[in-house]
C-alpha cells in the first residue's frame, strides 16, 4: 500500500505523464481509502483547469489587439534586433 506522500506524488506524475498498469492500481487503491489524498487529487485537477482556462482567455485577448497595436508590431517586426 503506498504512503500519503508516495501518493502524492504519484498524483503529480500523472499531470505530466501516463501512469503503469501498477501505479494506477496502487493509485486507485489508496485513493480508496483515503480522503485527504481524494481532496489533493481534486484541488490539482482544479488547479489544471484553471490554468488551461486562463491561458486560452489570455490567447484570446491576445488575438483582439486593435489595429494600432498590430501596426506597432509590425514595425517593430520589420526593424529586427
């Protein structure tokens, strides 16, 4: 069974990368039993979320530059380093 802590930690890995057969099972079994650990895994997937959620309004307000702004770019573009 594995430790708070090795869950923890299992919770993370899974964000950035796809779990073994085992450590999901291991995973899903102390998950099971415990809520502390339910709690960590939620507020992580919600901060996911979040995140991805703020980066595409941001990727949106980004593409709404008015046309001054774009033409700024654009010279600056033009004149390179």
């Amino acid at each position: 069974m594995l430790t708070c802590e090795e869950t923890a930690q299992l919770i993370s890995e899974r964000l950035d990368r796809t779990l073994t057969l085992r450590e999901r099972l291991m995973l899903r079994l102390h998950l099971f039993g415990c809520d502390l650990c339910n709690r960590y895994a939620r507020q992580l997937k919600f901060l996911q979320r979040a995140c991805a959620e703020a980066g595409e309004e941001q990727l949106t307000e980004a593409a709404e530059l008015d046309e001054t702004a774009r033409e700024r770019i654009r010279n600056r573009l033009q004149q390179g380093p």
